[in-house]
C-alpha cells in the first residue's frame, strides 16, 4: 500500500506541474498513462466499470469522474484530478483540486476549506475511533465556511479491490459506525460544492456537475490506520 500511494503520489505532483492556462487535461490523462509504464503499475480507473480514462479531470462546475478533453484550461479555473494505481496487487488513490493561475476570493475560499476539510478528517483516522467521526469532521468543517457536501459521492476503504469497505460519507453525526481498527486503509474524499450540494450525472453516464452551476472542489489521501494514528500513504 505504501509503495502504491508513493507512485500515486508522485504522479499527482507530476501532473500538478504541468497544469496551468492552455493546459489539456487529454495531455494530462496522456502524461499519467506514460508515468504509470514507468513506474510498472497499471491506472487504476481505466477501464474500471467501463470509464474510459487512466485520470478523472473535473474542471470548474464538475465534481468528480469528469472525463480528460481537448478543452484548454483558461486562468482562473479550477481542475480537480482524481488519479489512482494498481501495483503488486494493491492500490493507491488520491485527489487534489489545482488552481489554473490566479483564482477570485470565492473559489479560493472553496478550495482551501475542501483542502482542509481533508486534513481534519485525517485526524479523525486513529485506534479505535469511530468512522462516523471522519464524516463529521468534514461537514462541521465546511458548513459553516458557507459551503455544501456533496451526498451522492463517499470515500471508501481500499486495499487489494479499489473499494472496499466501509463506505466513508463526508456528512454525519460523530461517534457513530464500525471502530476504526490498526492495519485499515481508507480513501477519504471531501467532494464541496460552493452553492447548493446537489449534482446530476451528464449524457456520458459519468460526469457528475453541480445542479446550480457553480463551482466544486475535490481532494482526497489513501490513509492508514496505525498505532501512532494516521499515516498518508499518498503524500510525497
């Protein structure tokens, strides 16, 4: 697990570097393929349940499983990368939501609360705390910053299957659910929405987008469970 989060990882970084206005996130998708070949692992989501794409490249309205276009990114976009891997049997996967340029107060002020919304559920990632503690570290983080969860969407466990479980939501009363037990791994996924939390799924049967058109912000870490509490398995 911790070598698959390390390629994750690195890819991410990579992919992060190359982002910026005029931009394709095609190239991206491209890039992570190539990556993937070197390091010897296998994309995770391509051809997973039939999506098309090694990356989910999510810009501006989309929230997550966008699929990889020609469209040049353009400053003051957002694009979130959803990106995991295969290698020796067992999986990493991970998010980040990258600004294009110089981005406005309002999507500034979403991506930085999605971001940390991420840090304080990882916190919540120790023996023998409950899962539910995760899903509500998110929700009391973001809500009163004036922003919305996402409630179609969940984190997961992951290990030797992409998901696994349980399923992690990002909402939630604290002290609920399973105890969370030294040895799990679980893919947390804060998914914000800036206006209201619903989405709809567009005409490729992938694509979720926010109902009211405005923007979303995605970030997610495959975390472990250990005695000294949380471990990132995809931070470099």
């Amino acid at each position: 697990m911790r070598a698959a989060g390390r390629i994750v990882a690195e890819i991410l970084a990579l992919l992060e570097s190359r982002i910026g206005p005029g931009t394709t996130t095609s190239e991206l998708d491209q890039l992570a393929i190539k990556e993937c070949q070197r390091h010897k692992a296998k994309p995770a989501f391509k051809g997973y349940g039939g999506f098309p794409y090694a990356v989910c490249a999510s810009p501006n309205d989309r929230v997550v499983h966008g699929f990889p276009d020609q469209n040049p990114l353009k400053e003051g976009d957002i694009i979130s990368i959803d990106f995991g891997v295969l290698y020796k049997g067992f999986y990493g996967d991970s998010a980040i939501t990258v600004a294009v340029g110089k981005l406005d107060a309002a999507t500034q002020h979403l991506v930085t609360t999605t971001r940390e919304s991420l840090e304080r559920a990882i916190e919540q990632v120790v023996p023998n705390g409950r899962l539910s503690n995760i899903s509500h570290a998110v929700q009391s983080w973001v809500e009163p910053k004036g922003l919305s969860v996402v409630r179609e969407f969940v984190g997961h466990g992951i290990g030797r299957k992409l998901h696994e479980s349980p399923q992690i939501p990002n909402y939630g009363n604290a002290g609920q659910g399973p105890l969370l037990k030294t040895g799990m791994t679980l893919a947390i996924e804060p998914m914000i929405n800036a206006g209201l939390p619903g989405v709809r799924i567009l005409e490729d049967g992938w694509t979720a987008v926010t109902q009211d058109g405005l923007r979303s912000a995605h970030f997610e870490h495959t975390v472990a469970v250990t005695e000294n509490g949380p471990e990132i398995l995809t931070r470099l």
